[in-house]
C-alpha cells in the first residue's frame, strides 16, 4: 500500500474527509469544488505511476482497479505510457460523464472498449 494519489501530475494535494479516514466517499478536490472551512482535509503526494514504473519503485501493471472517485482520468494519463506498453485488464468505477469521456480519451487509442458491469 502506497500513500500517494495517482494522478497526471506530480505535487500536493489536498483530500476531502467527508466522513472520517477510510470513508469512501473521501475525495480529491474536484476542479471547481469549494468547501467549508471546518472540513476535515488531509494533504497527499500526488505521483505519476509512469515515473515510479520508470524508477523501478512499481512494477508494470497487468491489472489495474480504479475507483478514485472522479479523478480516475487523471490517474490515467499518468499512467498511459506504462499502459500503452502492457495493455493491463483495466476495471473502472466512473463518477461522472467528464472522467468517462477522459477515461476514453486515455484507453480508446489503444484499442480498450468500454463495457458497462451494472446490476
């Protein structure tokens, strides 16, 4: 287990504790998102899963579940090298229509389909 949010860019971010650590509901900021000033946050390392495959600190995936709550688009691009050579499994859970569309911008050049699992 890594305590790093993957995402496109490398920095720091701030995550919304909704409700308590471990919450599933606990979030990156989404693009425009306020909150109040009482929310509890946590700051994170934002990281680009291509450059630790790089570095050799994670090995090439095969199999990747995602399930970032919005963000999985990002997640993504920053791993697109590494997918584009090992074209892993890939399993997404999709919050809304602008992380699917950036999901398929991602995946589709590289021959992904998209197939939904509902119900």
């Amino acid at each position: 287990c890594l305590e790093w949010a993957a995402s496109d860019t490398e920095g720091e971010s701030v995550i919304v504790i909704d409700k308590g650590l471990g919450s599933t509901t606990s979030h990156l900021l989404y693009v425009g998102e306020t909150i109040e000033q009482d929310t509890p946050t946590q700051r994170i390392t934002r990281v680009r899963a291509d450059d630790l495959v790089a570095a050799g600190k994670l090995r090439p995936p095969d199999f990747i579940k995602l399930d970032v709550e919005g963000h999985g688009d990002s997640a993504l691009r920053g791993a697109a090298e590494s997918i584009a050579r090992t074209l892993p499994f890939v399993v997404a859970s999709m919050h809304s229509p602008q992380e699917i569309e950036g999901i398929k911008a991602v995946l589709d050049p590289l021959g992904y389909g998209l197939e939904s699992f509902r119900g």
